[in-house]
C-alpha cells in the first residue's frame, strides 16, 4: 500500500506539470489558428475590394469608350458618311 503512495506522489505532480504544458500548447495552437484566419479574411476583403474597384474601373472606361463612339457617330453624320463601313473603310485606307 505504500508502494501506492508513494507512486501516487510522484505521479501526480507528473500528470499536473503535462496537462498545464497541454494546455499551454493547445491554447497557443488555437490562437494561431485564430490569427491566420484573421489574416486570410483581411485577405479575402481587400482582394474583393481590389476587384470591385477594377469593376468600377472597367466600367468607367466601357462608358468612356461608348461616349466616345457616340460623339463619332454624331460627327460621323455630319461628316457625309452614310454608313460606318464607309467610314470604316475610310480609315482603313488612311493608315495603310
């Protein structure tokens, strides 16, 4: 009976010194992870941002672009030109 005594005394500074190092270690691991998750949804935020901005970008642009095919075909009719392949093949023979 003594022998487990004795056994017991050693054993259980033994189990207590393990499971406050599990813990530590395990706390640490979780707070990592929890960091990196962090860091990956920043990620995926500005990544959507940059991709709504170049969107909007874009669709400036196409809008610029469409205004500008306007003004052409405005001053395309006053011009003389009767169709755009006219004025297609206009230009064509211009830079060649």
């Amino acid at each position: 009976m003594e022998g487990i005594v004795e056994l017991l005394g050693v054993m259980i500074p033994i189990i207590a010194v393990t499971g406050g190092i599990t813990v530590a270690i395990v706390s640490t691991v979780l707070k990592n992870k929890i960091e990196i998750e962090k860091i990956r949804a920043d990620a995926l935020i500005k990544a959507e941002e940059i991709k709504a901005q170049n969107q909007l970008e874009i669709e400036k642009l196409i809008l610029k672009e469409s205004e500008k095919e306007k003004s052409e075909n405005i001053s395309l009719e006053k011009s003389g030109f009767d169709d755009e392949l006219t004025l297609n093949k206009t230009r064509n023979s211009i830079r060649e």
